[in-house]
C-alpha cells in the first residue's frame, strides 16, 4: 500500500493495439474526475469489469488506504476491509487475473502467504474469472460480441476472448454488491471475419453494460472514434451524446499522449457518467501539453463536433442552409471497380488506378455512367495524415493528392470523385477549394481514421465552381472572426506546404 518507485506497471509491454494496459499515472488522472470523497468512505464499493494489470483497482485500494486511515487506524484491519468489502474485478483473461492479483494482493494468489490480504478463504479473492462462452450463431459470429466464430472458437487450453462482462456475466450477482463505481479499460475491438485484417468494435459494449448496473459513477478510456466514426457505433453515439448523465469528456487527438508506442486512429478518450446529476458536459481537448476546455451540450449535431472551438465556425456554415459536398462526393466506388481492378489490354477508357493508368472497356462499367464524359476531380480514399491524427504541431493537411482527370477517364476504389463538370475550369475551381483551409477543415472534424469517406464532407457547403474560392474569401462569406480564422490555420496546414 505503499509508493512504489520503480513501478512495473509502467513497463509492461500491451498485449495489442486491442487491449492496452493502463499506465499508473494515466490510471491516477482518471480516478481523479472522481469525487475524491468516494475514497473517504468505508461503504464506497469500486469495480474495473476489464481487469488486465490491476492497475485501477490497486490505485483504488492505495486512495482508500489514505482516506480510511483516520477512521481504520489499524492497518490490517483497515487493508483486510478495502480488498474484501469495497474493491471487486472481472479479469479479461487467465493472464490478467494472475496480473491483476499480484497487482493489488501482492499475491497471484489472495488467500497465500505473500498477500497482504488476510481475510480471504479463495485464491481468486475479489479478482475473478467466471467462465463465459460466445454464443455463435447461423452466420458464424458470436450474438454477444460478434466475434469470428473461426477466430475464436478454440479449445479449453486457449484464450477465447469471450469477456464474461458481456457474454453474460453480471458481476452484481458474482459478488453480492452493488457498485456505486464502474471504472476500467476495456478492450477495443475483435476480429469480425471482414475482408483482409477487418476489425469491430467492441469497447462500447463494456459501456452500455457498464450503464446497465446504474452505478452512481462510470469512468472509462475508450478510442475517441466513437466520437464520428466506427463500424456499427450509429446507435452506440447517439445513445452517448443524447445522455446528459455524460458530465465530462477529456480528449487526446494523439494516443501516443497517454498510451506511447500504440497505433490508434483517432485517438482515446475518458469520461465521467454521472447517474444523479445530469447536465452539461465538460470537453477538455488536450495536445501534447497544451489544453482547451469548453462546457456544452454533445447533442448539438449527429457528429461530435470535437473541439469547442470549431462550433462557432460549424454554426456560421450551416446558418446558410447550403447543400452540403455528402450529397455530391461518390461512393467508394466510384464507377463499380475495386481496388484490387486493374487496366484491360484493350478499351475505350482510360482507368486510372494507384500505380498508373490503362485502357478499360465503357460496356463493363455499370456505375457512375453519368460521370464517365465530364471533368472529374479525384482524391485519394486514404487521407493524408497517418491514422488520420495530427503531426507533432497539432496541425493535418488531411487531404492527400488531387487531381483532375478529363472525360473518358475513370478511376477504382482507390479513388473518390468529389465532384464532376462540364468545363475542365469548374475542376480545377474545386481543386483550389479543397486545398483551401477553410475546406480541409471541415473535413477533418470527421477525421477518426485515416480513411476519409463521403460522409467526411458532410459539413462543406457546396459552392457555385463558376469562381475561384480562396480562404480570404471564404471567410468573408461565412463572417469568421480573426479569432476563428487563427484557429483553423491551427489545425491546418497549407495544402503545399507540409513542413510549416
């Protein structure tokens, strides 16, 4: 219960970008959105459904043994109370129990002789692992958690990843408690048995869950995706930023700001849920070691909107009722062709595809006929940026190459046509918009992968192409303040210059 300096905790290696061990400090910030009084209090009872090191629970434990000396002055007696009557956990796995365990009992074991604990009876003490199952259905996913049945579907001597949390377990009836604290790291997604290396979500699951058993408090550390983005997340945001329970929200753009050395588009999240005091939402954005905050509701548009002060300049463009590029941008394929679509020996067309360009037949394209002869504006479906986060500065291109191809020339998934044109100038007019700040802006408040669909251009107005737009004048148009404008060039870089 003591400081401990080396803490190991803080060099345990994650065990995949799906599930990240919390570092202690991390851990520490996000206990404290919490009323500190919680940890005043002998009947404040704590549970991290996701335990992987233990690193919240023992923290937890630590916050108590401080606030119950004064009343528990006996220190064995006060331990054996806080880790038999107030800290409970569901382990993620046989490993993360163990872990887990040694973390808080200083004993893989609770009721060994090396933990500090004296009352327990069971080697598991309040750190379990109930055996759950997926349940698979007719299309070969699980009904809890829609994992790969031919992923996951393993004998007993192997991990199944199917976290009793969810697959069934309710930890209420485990324990015999009922939890005033939900607080954890869940994990963030599985595989789904999608084309190539495809993924799902999972981490909102924990959440609605977590939700389910009404604690007085629920904190976790999710990806920020969820924000604008996700694989079937639609229903799961609208639920979040509907909730006036959500009380605090505390961002990082970059993951590597609170979990070094991990790949995660979008960033990470943590929040306070507050059952008995609803309201307003805090929204701290933090980069690097610079913070903003603003107070507001999240409902305010079917996107997070993610930093407060872009909503001055959303509300500003959406005052005009303007169609908005969604409705005008393709698909993600564009005339019908995969990526994986290459040129013919012979054709009609020009296909243009990631390495070059070649002749492809007109009477095999099925889709985007009516764009097949105009002026077509093309950029990249991945964006710019890697994993769609911002450079060291804080600041995105967000858009990778443009380029303008003529009639008679088509392009395959690798591509999206953002508009298409009757005159080769309207083209090139929209090329320069989009390079404009003010356009790559808007984008990029939908910007949690490093991939950028049609749905990315929900917020940019569709303008007359007649003209030639420059960010002067788009901020003349949409009566942005100095303020607002410095905020942009914040956040974006000139289009051709990538080292500002």
């Amino acid at each position: 219960m003591n400081g401990h300096n080396p803490d190991i905790l803080t060099c345990l290696a994650n065990l995949s970008a799906d599930e990240v061990f919390t570092p202690p400090k991390f851990a520490s910030a996000i206990l404290d959105i919490l009323p500190q009084d919680l940890f005043r209090r002998p009947d404040t009872t704590f549970l991290d459904p996701v335990c992987k090191s233990g690193v919240f629970l023992r923290e937890i434990a630590r916050r108590l043994n401080g606030g119950l000396r004064d009343q528990m002055p006996d220190d064995q007696a006060r331990i054996d109370h806080i880790l038999t009557r107030q800290v409970f956990g569901l382990a993620t796995s046989e490993l993360t129990s163990l872990l887990s365990r040694r973390s808080v009992y200083c004993s893989k074991k609770a009721d060994g002789k090396f933990s500090i604990a004296t009352a327990f009876t069971k080697p598991d003490g309040n750190i379990r692992l109930p055996k759950a199952e997926h349940t698979w259905n007719g299309s070969g996913k699980c009904e809890s958690c829609g994992a790969n049945q031919s992923d996951y579907e393993r004998d007993n001597s192997l991990e199944s990843y199917a976290y009793p949390f969810i697959h069934g377990i309710d930890p209420t009836e485990v324990f015999k408690v009922k939890f005033d604290v939900i607080v954890g790291n869940p994990p963030y997604q599985l595989s789904d048995g999608g084309f190539g290396r495809s993924a799902s979500p999972i981490y909102h699951q924990f959440v609605t869950q977590a939700k389910k058993l009404e604690p007085r408090y629920l904190t976790m550390v999710i990806p920020s995706r969820w924000f604008g983005g996700g694989k079937g997340l639609d229903d799961f945001r609208a639920d979040m930023l509907g909730d006036v329970r959500m009380r605090r929200i505390i961002d990082f753009e970059d993951v590597n700001d609170v979990f070094p050395g991990i790949d995660l588009a979008g960033g990470v999240c943590y929040f306070l849920w507050d059952r008995d005091n609803p309201g307003l939402c805090n929204v701290t954005n933090v980069h690097r070691k610079s913070e903003t905050t603003s107070e507001r509701r999240l409902d305010e548009f079917k996107t997070f909107i993610r930093h407060g002060a872009a909503l001055s300049i959303v509300r500003k463009v959406l005052l005009r009722d303007e169609a908005r590029m969604n409705k005008q941008v393709s698909g993600r394929k564009p005339f019908g062709l995969a990526t994986t679509e290459r040129p013919k020996t012979t054709g009609d067309l020009i296909l243009r595809w990631q390495k070059g360009e070649g002749p492809y037949p007109r009477d095999e394209i099925t889709a985007g006929v009516e764009m097949i002869d105009s002026w077509k504006v093309i950029t990249s479906y991945v964006g710019y940026d890697h994993a769609g986060n911002p450079g060291s500065d804080g600041r995105r291109r967000v858009i990778s190459k443009i380029d303008v191809i003529p009639p008679g020339t088509i392009c395959n998934e690798t591509y999206l046509v953002i508009g298409h044109y009757v005159s080769k100038k309207e083209a090139n007019n929209l090329v320069a918009y989009m390079k404009t700040r003010f356009f790559r802006f808007l984008v990029s408040q939908f910007m949690y992968s490093h991939h950028i669909t049609k749905e990315a251009y929900a917020l940019v107005p569709v303008l007359e192409m007649t003209r030639h737009w420059s960010d002067a004048e788009l901020t003349t148009r949409y009566k942005l303040t100095p303020d607002e404008v410095a905020f942009i060039e914040s956040k974006i870089r000139s289009f051709d210059t990538t080292d500002e």
